[in-house]
C-alpha cells in the first residue's frame, strides 16, 4: 500500500513539474508571439511608408511632367500671338486710325 501511495505521490510530482513546464512554454511562447507582432506590424508599418512615399514621388514626377508641358504649350501660344502681333502691327494701327477718322 505504501508503494501504491508513493508511485502516486511521484506521478502527482512528475505531472505538476510537466504542468509547471508546459506554463513556461506558454509563458515563453506569448513573449516570442508579442515580439514577434510588434515586429510584424513594424516591417508592415515600414513597407506602408515606402508605398506612401513610392507613390508620392510618382505623383510628383507625373505632375511636373504635366507642368512642363503646359508650360512648353504656354510658351508655343505666347511666341505664335508674339509673331502675329508683329505681322498685324501696321494692318491693325493702320484700321484703327481709319476707323476712328471715318
């Protein structure tokens, strides 16, 4: 009897020292999971930004693209009125003092 009561006795220490072990690892594997969370969501964080900011210097080159060629465009308009003011001059001076002395 003494025997039955002391294999139950060690197999009653053997299972809390298999208890106590496996809260360790519990333990130990909820540490590994929150760091290892707070690194997901930092590499995700980090690659968010980079998209952010890849995105932002397309905009950025597109748009001054697009303003270059307005620009050219503006220039292109400016030059044609410029020339044709200088080929109209003495026509338009000329009509408007004929108008204005009928």
């Amino acid at each position: 009897m003494d025997n039955i009561l002391k294999t139950i006795l060690d197999m009653d220490k053997k299972a809390q020292l298999k208890m106590k072990e496996a809260e360790e690892y519990r333990k130990k594997a909820m540490s590994e999971l929150d760091s290892r969370k707070e690194k997901i969501i930092e590499e995700e964080t980090e690659r968010a930004r980079k998209l952010v900011d890849d995105n932002n210097e397309k905009r950025k080159k597109n748009g001054d693209k697009y303003l270059n060629s307005v620009k050219a465009d503006n220039e292109k308009i400016i030059d044609k009125m410029n020339k044709t003011c200088d080929e109209n001059f003495e026509k338009w001076v000329e009509d408007i003092v004929a108008n204005v002395t009928k």
